[in-house]
C-alpha cells in the first residue's frame, strides 16, 4: 500500500497505523495499489478520516457492489470507523 499525505495539516501517518484488517479487505476487493491519507472537513477541521483511494477495474454494477461489500466488511469489523473509499479507474 502505498501512503500519500494529501497536506501539510495532517497528522504524520504510516501504513503501521492502519489495521491491518482493513488493508486485508480493501487488497481482496480492489487488488492494485491503494493509497491513503488523512483528511478533514474544511468546517471541521479537527475531526479528521482515513482516506483509501483504490484503482479499479470492471463493469459499473459491478464496481458498485465491490464498494457495497467494502463497506459491509468494514463496519462489521470495526462498526465506528472513520474511513472513506475513494475509487479511481485502473483502464
């Protein structure tokens, strides 16, 4: 996985602080490189989220069902987490 600090205001990050379940769901549904960066809500600029942005490859339906599975898998492993899903087009 490949980390990304998307500025400046973010905290130091480093791939040993994301769980590693996460990057085992998020490599099973978009394998590829994935990176990842903290993020905040320009109104709420102290609470901040983990950002995966994942390239992916496939039909519409079907990307949209991966990002729905990604989702479930989360938030059954680890119901109040505060990351996003970001997709990119690997074609």
């Amino acid at each position: 996985m490949h980390l990304k600090k998307r500025n400046r205001r973010t905290n130091p990050f480093s791939a040993a602080e994301i769980p590693p379940e996460i990057i085992e769901i998020s490599a099973d549904l978009f394998p590829g490189p994935i990176e990842a960066h903290l993020e905040a809500d320009p109104e709420m600029p102290n609470e901040q989220f983990l950002v995966l942005t994942a390239r992916a490859r496939g039909k519409p339906k079907e990307l949209v069902q991966r990002r729905l599975e990604w989702h479930r898998r989360v938030l059954k492993w680890m119901p109040d987490a505060n990351i996003r899903l970001s997709l990119t087009s690997a074609e």
